[in-house]
C-alpha cells in the first residue's frame, strides 16, 4: 500500500498547477498526481490557452489578475516555456461601452480607438473597439508538461491509470486504482476536469451542481500578419487568436451544447458548429469565413454562476474539488490552485513543521 501526504486526481493544467503549489508550500509533502491518460491531456491539450485580463465578476477579476501576474512570474524565471505574450484588440457594440471598461482589470490598459485593421469591418455608430495589454497564450498541454517535468523526482504521477474509488478509511482516503495499486492520502484534491461523473467520486460532486459544456474552436487557416493580435468580441464572448508560429489563426465561440459526456466526443467538427460559429464570423471577420473549415472540439465543467470551484467536500478540508472554470481552466488555474492549498492549509502547515524536524 502506498501512502501519500496528498493525492491529486487530475493532470492538467489545474490539477498540476495544484501539485506544485503544494510542493512550494511545503516542500517536505509526498505529493502523487493521478490522471487517467497522460499528464496535459484532455481539455488541457484542446485549450486555445488564452489569457486576457478580464472577469465577468469581481472574484473572477481578482483571480485573472493573480494568475497574470504567475504567468508573468513563470516566464520570466524561464523564458522558453511555450507562453506567448500578444497584443489586444476588443470589439463590442456601443450599447456596452460601459460593461465592457468594467470587466477588464488596471493592468489591461484600454484605451479606445477609432479604427480597426482594414481585414474587419470598420467602426460604426453602432461599435466602439480598444486596444489594451496583458495578454498571453500557450500551448497548455506543453506547459502542462514542462510543470509536471519540474516537479519531478519529488513528485510522483501516474499516468493512464484511473481511480476506480475513493473512499474514507479513518483520517485518511484510500484510492483503488485501476492497476490493482491501492494508495492511501491524507488529503485528496479532485481536479478531474470535465470528468465529473466518475463513479469514485460523481455522489460526492452531484451537489455542486455543475454541468458540461461542449467548447468549439475552428481553425482559420489563414496566416495572421505579424503585427496581428488576439481580437476580442465582447458581446459574443468569442475571439481570434493568432498563433503565429503555426500560421494560423484560432476562432473560439461560446457553444450551447450542454450537458455531453466527455468520453463520448469525437473531436469532430460538425456541420452545425460549422454553421453556429460562421454566424459570429460573418458579423464580426466575414473575410475569414471561407477559411473556416475544421477545428477542435472538446467539453468544459461550468458552475451555475460561472464562477470557479473550490470547495472542501468533507469537514476536516481534507477532501477538495476544484475544477468548474467556465472554460477558463488556462487563465484561472493558478488562482484555483492558490485557493486549493489554502483550504489544505491544515494539513500543509502539519507537513511542514513535521518536514522541519525531521
């Protein structure tokens, strides 16, 4: 039987940022991530991974805002991490001037502008645009993996390995594993993504009520210019983002599909997301319409007030969900992660003053 200081179920971009949060908060804890494919894959390896400062709440706000300022730390210390800093152009109609200069935090910079590249349809009475800074994109499962490869040797994984139940067993939780290994935690983080049904843990997470939303991006084959940026459009929280070194560019819209089962999507675009997305497009790009033509599909938990979630599942905080983010897991995964230790917080500060006398 395996023993750990603290399981985390979930390697991606949450559940990893989550484990290395606990190793710099005590450095002495036994920590093992679990995932039931390899590290930064699922909705990590699907993400657009796109940062902008913006919230649609305060909280949100505080948290893009947290999680910018960790990037910016994270690129610094190292500079070949796949993080790509891109100007911002945000587009919405006139009518929401005033929501849109609240969602954006100090940091982005807005400052309104009367004239759009000549690609898009140019200003109207009816549209205002900004330009602002802050933000940044990666390739998620990548980064997803160069945390996980510094985190080694002290932290263990196991990858394509499923937890088949989860259950407590005195002050602790054990795990049965679907390798026949059984692991015991003292505390336990799920981080399982849109995997939310999961038979070792969907009783303990129906209360959260949460859902899951299939996330459509298209691929607009279509090499952006190099003075190109990410494009926002406000009113239909969509936007293009350029990946420059790939010579296209990313369309992402809000999908009203809910309620798909992660294992069942194919990954295919249909002629539906086709037709959703090309509407948008048509509005807001209609020269990249023609270029439109395949994508990424994948699916995302939300929250009923779309807001992430962090919650201790059981009295002592020992057992903690965090997941729900709105298809924001990229942008907000550093706040969650920050907020998950500090509901461990007890356990953290045992493992260390035990790290400290031994």
């Amino acid at each position: 039987m395996t023993h750990v200081d603290f399981a985390v179920v979930g390697g991606g971009i949450i559940g990893c940022t989550i484990a290395r949060e606990l190793v710099l908060r005590a450095p002495h804890a036994s920590v093992l991530v679990l995932d039931k494919d390899a590290v930064g894959s699922g909705a990590s390896r699907r993400s657009a991974g796109l940062h902008f400062p913006r919230g649609a709440t305060e909280r949100v706000r505080r948290m893009a805002g947290y999680s910018q300022a960790y990037y910016r730390a994270l690129l610094d210390a190292d500079p070949a991490l796949p993080i790509h800093p891109v100007s911002m152009l945000v587009v919405s109609d006139r009518a929401n001037v005033d929501l849109v200069e609240a969602a954006y935090l100090d940091e982005a910079g807005l400052s309104r502008v009367d004239a759009l590249p000549d690609w898009l349809p140019p200003l109207s009475d009816e549209t205002a645009a900004w330009t602002g800074e802050g933000c940044q994109y990666a390739d998620v499962g990548a980064l997803t993996r160069a945390l996980a490869r510094s985190l080694r040797p002290r932290t263990s994984f196991r990858e394509g390995v499923s937890v088949d139940s989860l259950d407590r067993v005195g002050s602790s939780y054990e795990l049965a594993l679907s390798t026949g290994e059984r692991v015991t935690a003292d505390s336990v983080v799920l981080a399982p993504g849109p995997w939310l049904a999961a038979p070792a843990w969907r009783d303990r997470l129906t209360p959260l009520d949460t859902r899951v939303k299939k996330v459509v991006a298209l691929h607009i084959e279509q090499p952006p210019a190099a003075e190109d940026g990410v494009v926002v459009f406000h009113d239909e929280d969509a936007f293009l983002l350029p990946l420059h070194e790939q010579r296209r560019w990313i369309f992402s819209y809000t999908s009203q599909i809910w309620d798909v089962d992660p294992d069942r999507l194919t990954g295919s675009v249909s002629p539906s997301d086709l037709a959703e997305a090309r509407e948008v497009l048509i509005r807001r790009a209609p020269r990249l319409v023609d270029f439109a033509r395949s994508g990424r599909v994948f699916c995302d938990a939300y929250s009923a007030d779309r807001e992430p979630l962090v919650r201790a599942l059981d009295v002592e905080g020992r057992l903690v969900f965090a997941g729900a983010a709105n298809g924001s897991g990229y942008r907000l995964a550093p706040a969650i992660a920050a907020k998950a230790a500090q509901l461990l917080r007890t356990a953290v500060q045992n493992v260390s003053d035990q790290g400290s006398h031994r």
